[in-house]
C-alpha cells in the first residue's frame, strides 16, 4: 500500500514531493472507484501515498464509502494507517475489518500504537482482537492496556536496547551487529544494573567515536531521564520539550527498566494536546467533523445553554436601567462596544494564561508579576481606547459628558477584563479544573456584567 522512502526519492529529486497531498480531487477519484468497484483502480490510487494520508483519505470519506474502501483493502491495511486514523474513523474501520486482519497489523506494530489502536474499542470488539493475538502480543498488549489513560505507560514502546555497565564499547557494538530482536531505529542505548534498573545512558554517536576496550559504564550519562509509568502524557511532553530529549526512559514501581518513548510520540501528544485545549475553550470536540449531526449537536448544545444562561444575566442587568436607556438612545447604541471590547481584551488575557499555564510558564513564583504584568497591560490599553472611542462618542453624538462615561466604562471594563483573564484560569488550575475548559464562560460574563453595568450606572449618574 505504501512505496519507500528510497522508491520514492528515485522519482522525485525534492522531499516535498514525496509524500503526494489528499487533494479533493484525489478523494472523487477514489470515490468513483468505490462506486464502479473497481479494486485495482482503487490499490493503483492509494498505493504511491504516505500511510499518514492513506488515513486521510478514510477520515474524508462518508460512512457508507468508508465501508466500502475498508472491504476492498482491509486485508492489506497497512499497520501504520491504522495507527494513523482519528478515534472516530478507526473505530468504523475496525468494525468493518476481520478481527484476524486486525490481529495482523497490531502484531506488526509498535507497542505504543497496538494500545493506541485498541485503548478506545469497546470492551466486547478489544477482547476478541486481543484473543486472535500470539500470547506474546497479547501480554505486551495488555500490560499496556492496565496502565492509566493519558500516562507515560500508554506511549512507551517495549523494544529498546540496554547493555550491563560491565560490557565494553566493543561488546556493545557487537551486540548491535548480532540481535536480531533490536529496535528499527534507535539513538540512545540504556545502561542497567543486574536488577534492570536503569543507571545511565550513552548516545550512538558517543558508542562509536569511543574505544572498543572503554567499558560503556565510563562514558554514559549518569544522569539520564528516567519517569515512572504512571506520569501524565502532558508532563512526558513538558520534560521532552524543556530538555531537548529524542527519547526516555520509563521505569515501573519497582524502578525496572520496562520501556522507552520517543519523540515521535510526544509530538502526538503536544498536538492532541494543544488541539484539545482549543476545542475545549470553544465548547466542541475533536470528533465533531467526523461525528454525526445529532451527536455533534449534543456535544455543542450543552455549552451553547450555559452560554445563554450568562447572557440572560447580562440582559438582566441591561432590563434594570431601561428606563435610563429609554431616555437617552445613544446609550443603547454604544453598549455593544463596550461589552465587545471587554470581551476581546479578555479573551487574549485568558488565551496567553492558559498556554502560560500549559506551559509552565507561569508559576507560584512569578505569578504575583505576571498578574501585575497583565494588570498593567489592560490599564494601558484601556486608556488608549477610552481616549478613541471617547472622542468618537463625543463627536457622535456631540455631547462631552457621554464621551467621558463612554471613556471611564472603557477603562473599567477592560481593566476587570485583563483581571479576569488571568485570575479566573489559575484559580480554576488551584482548584484542578481544566483552565481551557471553564474559564471562557466566566470571563466572558463577568466582563459583559460589569462592562454594560459601569456604563449604564454611570450614564444614569452622570447623565440624567
């Protein structure tokens, strides 16, 4: 189903056009083989892709086209694209693939990528894929299996290669020549102690600039980074990223070497990650394209009522000076300038919290400046709006003391505004509540609350 990497570069003199795009009219081609039936048509369109796009091309595809597309290579699937899919389009695939065709490609796999493959059938459709594997498959998958969502144990690959500190280099390289059971790729080797507990680590470019007669133990990193199964995937991320790591070691309670993940890996859960934290500050779901419109819909309606329980507060707030606005129109005009501005200033507050959050860029022990910073920032430029959109009230409607309200509404708003921002997402990170989550709908409405009441207290002080 793919072409290697050395087939590839043979046809085409630049990396870019290796890997041929899913373009829409790719997708139609495939489609109206899908409906002619013809097969070889279909393997002749697929065959030059990359498996990451063979993937692409079945999350594009309709239900009833995934079916078909499925029944016609399903028995040649590649490992990798399956690997490859989104939650949503793997589970149609699975379905609608032998459970003996499945149990091929997961024995073909990475560790890692069998479990990914499986963490999200349900249990009935995972325990009959996991009969149809070798005993060894089945343990390896399993273990993995045991080890909590979202934790290192679920990225660790078990092939790795480690050597006794009493073996020298040249021990060592012979070893690489020999075992046939050494991972595909690997860059760094595990130094262990008769107890498999990991004491160091060496990089292939050190093993073979050293002498054949040095023991390995004299030129490792005794100071590797090991982490213990059961750590969250965001902190493998945040260590891999802080320490320019390609791969790690993960030890098990007892503090046995059982694992390695690699970067490729945690370049899957930085992105899972960071998409996740978009979507959630939105109020949707990853699956929502691939998902049907009654489940899209229940995912988005929820948060679409909380919302419209926060802007029937601010409305309330708005009834209780209507006698102010019945008296002077433009109050009613320039009101949705005030609560938009507070909104905006807010939510970039709220955004650069999140991802600092995220980050760990922000701390218990910057936090104090950070939240003075971002008091600064919204005093700043609630004061170079204010000046703006106070002159245009004025002129507008050619009355100094609306454009001062108009100017010290600004003022107030934006301030609680760049407050709120970065108050509201580390009081909720204090409280373990997922920042990206909740804190859109408090920020928004307290700025909507206090924008349109400090604008309309003041214009019924100040104007009436």
């Amino acid at each position: 189903m793919t072409i290697t990497s050395e087939k590839k570069a043979s046809e085409s003199e630049s990396n870019l056009d290796d890997v041929l795009p899913v373009s829409p009219e790719l997708v139609a081609e495939i489609i109206h083989a899908l409906e002619i039936e013809d097969k070889n048509q279909i393997i002749f369109l697929l065959e030059p892709l990359h498996s990451a796009d063979v993937a692409d091309v079945f999350e594009q595809l309709n239900g009833y086209h995934r079916k078909a597309l499925t029944s016609f290579i399903g028995s040649d699937m590649e490992p990798e694209v399956l690997s490859e899919l989104d939650d949503r389009a793997l589970d149609h695939v699975i379905t609608e693939m032998d459970d003996e065709d499945v149990a091929r490609a997961i024995t073909q796999m990475e560790s890692d990528d069998a479990v990914h493959v499986l963490e999200d059938m349900d249990a009935e459709d995972q325990r009959k894929i996991i009969d149809a594997l070798s005993d060894e498959d089945r343990i390896v998958v399993e273990e993995g299996l045991s080890f909590p969502e979202d934790s290192a144990g679920r990225l660790l690959q078990r092939t790795l290669v480690s050597v006794p500190g009493r073996w020298t280099v040249g021990a060592v390289i012979d070893y690489f020549r020999t075992d046939e059971d050494l991972p595909d790729e690997f860059h760094l080797v595990f130094i262990v102690d008769p107890m498999h507990h990991p004491i160091g680590t060496a990089a292939l470019n050190k093993i073979v600039r050293s002498d054949s007669d040095r023991l390995i133990s004299d030129i490792m990193d005794e100071d590797p980074t090991i982490v213990p199964v059961d750590m969250d995937q965001e902190e493998v991320a945040y260590l891999f990223r802080q320490y320019d790591l390609t791969s790690m070691g993960v030890v098990d309670d007892s503090g046995r070497l059982i694992g390695v993940i690699t970067v490729d890996d945690v370049v899957d859960v930085i992105e899972e990650e960071a998409e996740e934290d978009l979507m959630r500050m939105a109020g949707v779901h990853e699956t929502d394209i691939t998902e049907s419109i009654l489940e899209a819909s229940k995912n988005r309606v929820i948060w679409l009522i909380v919302n419209l329980a926060t802007a029937i507060l601010a409305s309330m707030v708005i009834a209780a000076f209507d006698a102010t606005i019945e008296q002077m129109v433009a109050l009613a005009v320039l009101m949705p300038i005030v609560a938009s501005m507070g909104g905006n200033a807010g939510t970039q507050t709220m955004t650069v919290t999140v991802r600092a959050i995220a980050t760990r860029d922000l701390t218990s022990s910057n936090v104090k400046r950070i939240v003075f910073k971002e008091f600064s920032i919204a005093l700043v430029n609630g004061v170079i709006i204010a000046i703006i959109i106070g002159g245009l009230s004025w002129v507008w409607f050619d009355s100094m003391p609306l454009g001062g309200v108009m100017a010290t509404a600004m003022i107030i708003n934006m301030v609680m505004a760049g407050l709120a921002g970065i108050l509201i997402p580390i009081a909720l990170d204090k409280m373990d509540i997922d920042p990206a989550l909740a804190s859109s709908i408090f920020v928004t409405t307290i700025t909507d609350v206090v924008g349109f009441f400090s604008f309309l207290w003041l214009a019924s002080v100040v104007l009436l």
